[in-house]
C-alpha cells in the first residue's frame, strides 16, 4: 500500500479517502449497551451508543407477520447507516430484521417470524451504526 498512512490499525488511502483495516474495526465498551425491551414487540426503546444490543419482548409474534418498534437513539444522525443482526435466544432462521425508517435521533426496527408457527421468543438484536459524516 504505498499510498498510505498509517492510522493506528486502520489505512488511510489520501487519494480516495479510502479506509482499509489491517486488524478489527469496532466499538470499545463506551461506546456499547444494552436494553430490554418492556411491555411487547411494538414498545420503543431508548439507547444512546452507536453499538449494542436489543433483548426483544419474549410476547407473542405470528407466523408471516411483522412488528415495528422505534431505537431512540441520539447518536443517529441523518446520513448514518444502522445494521443489524439476530444475535440470541431466537429459533435459528425463523426472523429477519431490518432498518424501516430512520432520522436525525432514531430509526424503526421491523421484525418478521419466518417460522412456520407462531413464536413467543425474548431474543436479541445486535445493532451498529456506521457515522457518516
């Protein structure tokens, strides 16, 4: 890389304000939380980290059926990308999950059971949002 200049493990390319990462990419604890979930699937969380995690409502959610709750999150700025992942606790392959809308302060998470029945599971979502300047 012979356009480079070293930034502590990561890469920056001055020609194309590229990043490249030699080792991890990541939070530190800081920057990390958690929250549960109260009341059912639909109840809005609060949690102002850029990374963390979701422990769901363990209420009920129907085959082929979708629920939105809103992250209330104050690191979340316009252009930001937020990405998740079912991290735990959940049948393995019966949910999706997905970003449905998103502004300066919060976003919308929307959840579909995929299952074949109906599931009554307190699982977790990770999330991260990449800050975009």
């Amino acid at each position: 890389m012979s356009n480079t200049q070293a930034v502590g493990v990561a890469y920056s390319d001055p020609e194309f304000t590229t990043c490249y990462a030699s080792e991890e990419l990541g939070y530190a604890a800081a920057a990390q939380g958690s929250v549960t979930q109260l009341t059912d699937k639909s109840t809005a969380v609060t949690l102002n980290k850029s990374a963390g995690q979701i422990t769901l409502n363990g209420a009920s959610l129907a085959n082929i059926t979708n629920v939105s709750f809103t992250l209330n999150n104050s690191t979340i700025s316009a252009k930001d990308v937020i990405i998740l992942s079912v991290s735990s606790g959940a049948t393995a392959g019966a949910y999706n999950c997905w970003i449905s809308s998103k502004t300066t302060g919060s976003c919308v998470i929307t959840i579909r059971n995929l299952s074949g029945g109906s599931l009554s599971e307190a699982f977790v979502i990770n999330f991260a949002v990449i800050h975009v300047l």
